[in-house]
C-alpha cells in the first residue's frame, strides 16, 4: 500500500485499559532525494490521518525514520515532517543524536 516505507500498526484492547492503544512501528530506507522524501512525508501523513479518522484513541509510533530532524533549520522538507508531527499532535521523544558519525540523526 506504502511505496516509501514499511511498517506494522497494532490495535491493543482489554485487560486492564481504560481504552484501545494503536501502536505502529515505521522504518524508512535512508534514501536522500527529496523526491522520495517528500512522498514519505504525503505516504505518512495520509496513513496518520487514516488512523486518527478511525481508532479514536491513544497513538504511539515509533521507529526509524532516517530523517535528521538536528537540520530542522537548515532543510525545509525536514522542517515539513516535523510540522507534519505537530500537526497530527506527535512529539519526538528523543532529543539527542542517536549515533555520532560525521552525519549524526535525531
């Protein structure tokens, strides 16, 4: 269905929960043309907007996204993914280089 990353999205309900968790878990191929990542960036908003239409409760996703979101600054298709976030009410949750190379990512 998505040509420009995989994934998997779990619904959990029971037990203890007060309601249902939807738990996706993305990986994205570091591919560096823009091209690719803005259609990432339309692919992820869409499957976003999908789940938040139909699973009226608690979102979580995680991943690897291979965007650097360090260059929010200095790229403006990085700075449109992390508006994408906001505007579906996601916040990264790390907040410091996860390797450190010469091209570190957040």
């Amino acid at each position: 269905m998505y040509e420009h990353w995989e994934g998997l999205i779990v619904q959990i309900n029971g037990g203890n929960l007060s309601k249902s968790i939807t738990i996706g878990n993305i990986y994205r191929p570091p591919r560096t043309s823009n091209d690719n990542l803005n259609a990432f960036i339309n692919e992820f908003s869409s499957m976003v907007s999908l789940l938040e239409h139909n699973c009226k409760n608690t979102l979580i996703i995680a991943g690897d996204f291979n965007i650097n979101l360090l260059n929010l600054n200095e790229n403006d298709i990085y700075s449109s993914y992390f508006d994408s976030l906001i505007s579906h009410s996601l916040f990264p949750q790390i907040t410091f280089p996860t390797r450190f190379t010469r091209k570190m990512v957040l």
